[in-house]
C-alpha cells in the first residue's frame, strides 16, 4: 500500500502545480500595467524592479538533495530526495525514500509531464495538451519555472526582460520592511513580497474567484537563503493551495528542503523510460487522488 502512495501522491504533486499556472498562455491587454515615467516615483520603482530582477542566479542549472514533504488533506507523505532543473528545459523531482532507491519521479519539461512509479514500474506521460486539468487550469511550464527559481514571471512570457518591468506595479511604502509588487492577469492577481533591503522574493500569492465557486489560491513562500555563485538562492520552497476544485481536498501543501546545491550542467534532461515500465492512464490515478 505503501509503494502505491508515491504515485498517487506525486499526481496530487501535478494537481497542485497545475494551478500554479495562468487561466490562458497568451498575454492580455487587460494586464495592468505601470507604464515608465519620467515622475520621480516611477523612476524609483523601476529602480527597485531592476533590484528585485537582478537577484535571479546566473546558472543554468541547479541540482540539489531535498526532503520532500507533500500533505493533502489529512494524508501526508515526506521523503528525502534530489531536485534538478535546468532552465528552460526541465524541471525534476526524484524520491528516494531513505536513500535508498528511486521510486517515484515527476518531471516538466517544455513539451510533456512525466510521472514515474519505479516501485510498481508504471508510468503517466502525456503532453498537456491532453490532460484536461492542466489545459482547464493553463499549466504554464514557464510559471511553474519562475516559482522554483525564485524569479519574477508574467503570463505567457518565457522570460521576464528588464523592458518588461514597467507590467508591474510597486507599493512602496517608506516605513514598511517589505515592498509588495503586484499584476493583475485577466480574473487573476499575482502578488510577490520582497525584502526592501536586498530585493528578495519572501512570497509569491496567486489568487481568483476568491468568492465563487472556483476559488483557489496559491501561495509560495521562500526562506533560509543561501549563495549560489554569486547571487543567493532560497533553500526552503513551501507551496500551499486552498481550493474548492479539487474532491475532498480543499488544501494542499508541498514542502521542498534543500541542501548540497551543485550547477553542474552534465547530466540528461529527459528521462528514457525502460520497455519494462507499463504506462497507465492518468484518468485512472486522478480519480484516486480525487477520492482521496
């Protein structure tokens, strides 16, 4: 019984980052937009962007050892494990349970997502196009890649580029430790917390339909920053989600925990799967997870 939880609880995993994402890729005139000025405040807040975007780390890929922790509903699971990303291309998590050996993966990548039971040798891999949710709920690789890098993102883009910074609005205040940067993308509002001093992200929050019966929230929050070359990299990523559209899990928390932070570059970026893995519907492992 044991063995089965990895797999239904890194489809819970997918479930949880499907609504991270943004209810349409493509980008809306209706974005509210602090446009560059020549007035003394505008300038200051395009300063303080530019201090909050150049704290994104040089590197093109991070590997590191986690402890994994995943809670839904009154059920939890917490696992050590590796996290690996390289940008643009992947985003990977690996359980290994004591140490020991792998048995449970999930993988993004640009084109597909990939959720591996090695215990069991079963496999999901689908494009997302053809997983409803994801398409219901606009997956966007890019968001979900700005979260775990710690980075500023806008819907639809692949990167935010120091041209963009005028998108979003800055709430200054002189007396206030953090400074709160906020966009608002169709029926959603995005919010990031930094730190005034150093320009750190301390949280992103992504809500809409706080009022009907859509309703989800997500809020990611970042601690216990440590150096990665030159820039500085949260070592703590906690994930929360309220929802009511998720059967009998109305919140969801993901915990990540990182240690031995390495930028090595050499390693594959898309896992091959063995011949003697059975791939299963992902219809199937939903309707468990919605069950839960």
């Amino acid at each position: 019984m044991r063995s089965k939880k990895y797999l239904i609880f890194l489809c819970a995993s997918t479930l949880f980052l499907a609504s991270c994402g943004t209810s349409k890729t493509a980008t809306s005139s209706k974005d509210s937009i602090s446009h560059i000025g020549s007035s003394k405040e505008e300038k200051n807040n395009i300063e303080y962007l530019r201090k909050v975007y150049d704290n994104e780390v040089y590197t093109n890929a991070i590997s590191s050892k986690i402890k994994f922790t995943i809670s839904a509903g009154k059920k939890d699971l917490s696992v050590s494990g590796s996290l690996k990303m390289k940008r643009d291309e992947v985003i990977r998590i690996q359980l290994t349970p004591f140490g020991l050996m792998e048995a449970g993966r999930l993988e993004f990548t640009k084109d597909y997502v990939l959720i591996m039971d090695r215990i069991n040798k079963e496999y999901i891999k689908t494009g997302y196009e053809n997983v409803e949710f994801l398409e219901k709920n606009g997956l966007d690789f890019y968001t979900l890649q700005a979260l775990f890098w710690n980075s500023l993102f806008l819907p639809g883009e692949k990167r935010v580029t120091e041209s963009m910074l005028g998108r979003f609005e800055v709430n200054y205040e002189e007396n206030a430790q953090d400074v709160a940067i906020s966009l608002k993308h169709q029926d959603i509002n995005y919010q990031w917390l930094t730190d005034k001093t150093n320009g750190h992200i301390k949280a992103v929050n992504m809500s809409y339909g706080l009022n009907t019966s859509n309703m989800a929230n997500v809020n990611c929050t970042y601690s216990a920053f440590m150096p990665l070359g030159a820039k500085m990299f949260p070592t703590d990523i906690l994930l929360k989600l309220k929802t009511n559209l998720i059967k009998n899990i109305s919140e969801l928390s993901m915990d990540i925990s990182i240690s031995n932070m390495d930028t090595s570059e050499d390693w594959e970026t898309q896992t091959e799967i063995s011949s003697k893995f059975k791939q299963v519907s992902l219809q199937e492992v939903m309707n468990k997870v919605m069950g839960m």
